[in-house]
C-alpha cells in the first residue's frame, strides 16, 4: 500500500465524521433535507471547487453557485402540490 495513500485515509475519517455530526445537527433542527447525508454534501462542495477550478473567471463567483446549493438543501417541510 503506497504511504500516502493510508495518510489520506487518516486525515479523511475524522473529516467525514466531523461532516456527519454537522449534517445530523442541522437536520435534527429542521434545517437541511433529513435525506440528504455526507455524500451528498461532498459531492457539492467538490462540485464548486472542481468547476472554479476549471473555470478562473469563475473564482470570483465561488461563494455564489455553493450559496444556491445551500439554499436548495434547506428544509422547508412538505410543500403543497401545484
């Protein structure tokens, strides 16, 4: 097994741990959609940074797209059909 990659693996658990308890926190209080889990969240925050990234022009609006995605996994409740 290559050194770094057990070092990564190290550093990586408690940071998903830490997401977790986070994530349960705030879905306990209502805030975030109660089936949304780490994954999820991950996927999102390295979505952004990825996409900035590839697209400097794009760094100066960083904060933008994740805010819209933060947005998107607020609870709300049930919503009314129509």
């Amino acid at each position: 097994m290559d050194p770094h990659q057990h070092l990564a693996r190290s550093c990586r658990r408690p940071g998903h741990l830490l997401v977790h308890q986070l994530l349960q926190g705030a879905q306990d209080a209502g805030r975030i959609h109660p089936d949304a889990d780490g994954t999820d969240l991950f996927t999102l925050v390295n979505a952004r940074s990825w996409i900035t990234g590839q697209a400097p022009t794009l760094a100066t609006r960083r904060e933008h797209p994740l805010a819209l995605a933060l947005d998107g996994l607020a609870h709300r409740g049930t919503q009314p059909d129509g």
